[in-house]
C-alpha cells in the first residue's frame, strides 16, 4: 500500500481517555485493513493516555505500524484536534472514532460494499450507557416516514455528529470545526450532508456510542446544548454569505423542529431565567429567525407539529422577531395551562369510567 492510497482515514482524537483508549483501538485493529491508516491525536492529555497509546503502536503486529500515526499537540478542544487530524490524513474517506467508543469488527467490511461512488455513508449506532446498560438502544439514523432523504438523515439520530458518517475528505475542503466551541460537529456535519452529491445509508448499528457521566455531552441540558447549537449553525450561514436557502433543511431541523419542546422544558426548569435566555437567543440568531418568519417555514417545510401546534410556533418566531418576549413566554403559559386542564378532563374521565364498570 503506498503511503498516499489509503481508502479509510481513521482519526481518534484523544484527550483523557486512559480508561477507554485501549479498547478503541483494539477495535480499530481488528476492523481495520492495509488500506486503512490510523491518526491518534492527543490533545495534551494529562493522563496516562499518551503511554497507553505508545504501548498499544509498540505491539502491533509488523504489517500494521506503518498504518498508526501518533500526533501530540497542545491543548485546544476537540474542534482543533479533528481539524489536525483531517489536515495529516492522506485517505480518500475520513471515519471518526472517538477515543472512548468503538466498532464491530466488520466495520470497514461493510464501508468498503458501501462507499463506492458516494460521498457519504451514514450508519446506525448502539448507544451504550456507562452507568446502567439496561438504557442502551439504537439509534436509527434515517427516519423513514419523511419525504426526503436529506431530510430523513436530519432528522435521523446522530445527524449533527460525524461518529456515524464516514465522508469523503474533499467534503471538509470549505469546513473547519470551530476551534473553542462545544457541539463542533454541528458546525460541519449537518452542512456536509446538505451539500453532498450521494448519500448511502447502512440500516447497521456497527458504531458503538459510549454515554459517560462525565463527557461533555452528559454534562449539557438539552436547553443548553440547543442554544449552542443555532449558534453554531447560524454563524456558519453567516460566514457563508447568508446562503439561507441553500441550508433552509439544516434550520428546519435544529430550530422549528426543535424549539416548542427546548421553551416547554426551559420554563418549567428554569422559569426565572427564560426571558433572559431567548432574548440572547434572538441577539445571537436574528438573521436566522428572521429566515424562519420571512419564508413561513413553520408552514412550508415539513415538522413533527400539529396545526394548533404550527400555529403556536409560527407565533413564537415572530414575536421573537419583534422583540415581544412577553408574549412568548405567555403563549407557552396558555399551553401549559391547555395540557393542564386537558390531564384533569382525562383523569375525571377516567375516574367516571372506573365507578361506572363497578
């Protein structure tokens, strides 16, 4: 195999996974072919990650040392870690692994039947709970009932990480993951998949995605991690020229399709801070919500709501254009106070029934 025909560049990023790092590569190992190189980059570990890693390249078996590259660097997050990994690969396909998950043994087996001529393969994963396995599931990456393919794969599990994609190196030429932001990948990923020419999905759960208590993920609220991502994604377009047409599908799916369950959740957990909170949520994605009201999204491209529902949220995105806070917090109020006397109807109901079958 020569040095720059590689077909998989597998890029583990590292930083404190001494616990795990071990197994993730033994994965790696065992799935893996010549036509695979391997780029290990630790992001300043402070652990014993880096010595785990020596010892694992110093035991491989001859025809693979060549394949491991080791990069240490300095500190920067996960964002600049990818972004080293990307830049030294030399194959034609990037596959992401992190450092605390792993693969079956068949992985690049099926990638290789997959990837001819596609830009991308899209997989399932089985997510794993580290605390207690009984809450571990498949994550199906495509969701069927959609019109679309583009927007099954949005709307699919995972569909803002690169964990379960493989992708075509050129794809990252106009992309970099943003250096010193949580969530990285929704900065590329969902953009990548818009942009892409062939898409393959692999109805194969073959990734296995680990759930620590104390990953980064674990940590964040879904509030949280929702905030994060528009800002992400809105300054994406933004940098792009505010191509929001060309990205409407990205803003379907991560804001209208999203924000009636973040604003119910945010308000029965942190009812103090909600008008705080959307008033920056406007400052950071006006141009974006402005987007969303000017095309009537709401209406136009495909959700989860119902008509009441759609009504509601379309409501929502224009008084938060128009700087009427109040009056989204009240239109979740009316909503909460409806699902209220809703349950006490249904329990009555339910009560008349059980007295009426004595």
């Amino acid at each position: 195999m020569e040095k720059d025909n590689f077909l998989f560049s597998i890029i583990v990023p590292v930083y404190n996974t001494e616990k795990y790092i071990e197994k993730c590569l033994s994965s790696i190992e065992k799935a893996m072919d010549s036509d695979c190189e391997v780029i290990i980059v630790n992001d300043g570990a402070t652990d014993d990650s880096e010595e785990v890693i020596k010892t694992f390249i110093s035991n491989l078996p001859e025809k693979y040392k060549n394949n491991f590259v080791y990069i240490k660097k300095e500190n920067k997050g996960l964002a600049d870690t990818k972004n080293v990994g990307i830049k030294n690969a030399r194959g034609k396909y990037i596959s992401v692994v992190d450092s605390d998950d792993y693969i079956s043994e068949d992985f690049y087996d099926v990638a290789r039947k997959h990837i001819e001529n596609c830009d991308i393969i899209v997989y399932d994963l089985y997510v794993i709970y580290e605390k207690d396995k009984s809450w571990n599931y498949v994550g199906r990456a495509y969701k069927d009932d959609k019109k679309e393919e583009i927007v099954s794969l949005l709307n699919g599990a995972m569909s803002g990480s690169s964990c379960n994609k493989i992708i075509k190196k050129e794809l990252y030429n106009n992309h970099e993951f943003p250096v010193g932001k949580e969530y990285e990948d929704t900065a590329v990923t969902p953009f990548i998949l818009t942009e892409a020419s062939k898409i393959d999905y692999v109805p194969y759960a073959m990734y296995y995605y680990l759930q620590r208590e104390k990953s980064i993920v674990a940590s964040n609220t879904l509030v949280s991690a929702f905030y994060k991502i528009c800002n992400n994604i809105t300054t994406v377009i933004e940098q792009k020229g505010n191509d929001f047409d060309k990205y409407q599908n990205v803003i379907n799916e991560f804001f209208v399709d999203r924000i009636f369950e973040i604003f119910i959740q945010e308000l029965d957990e942190q009812k103090k801070n909600f008008l705080d909170s959307i008033k920056d949520f406007r400052k950071n994605n006006i141009k974006t919500l402005e987007y969303i009201v000017n095309t009537n999204m709401v209406y136009n491209l495909e959700n989860h709501y119902t008509d009441r529902q759609k009504k509601m949220v379309s409501n929502v995105f224009t008084f938060l254009v128009e700087e009427k806070f109040e009056n989204v917090k009240r239109e979740f109020d009316k909503r909460k106070v409806v699902n209220y006397c809703r349950n006490i109807i249904k329990n009555f109901k339910i009560f008349l029934k059980s007295i009426v079958n004595r």
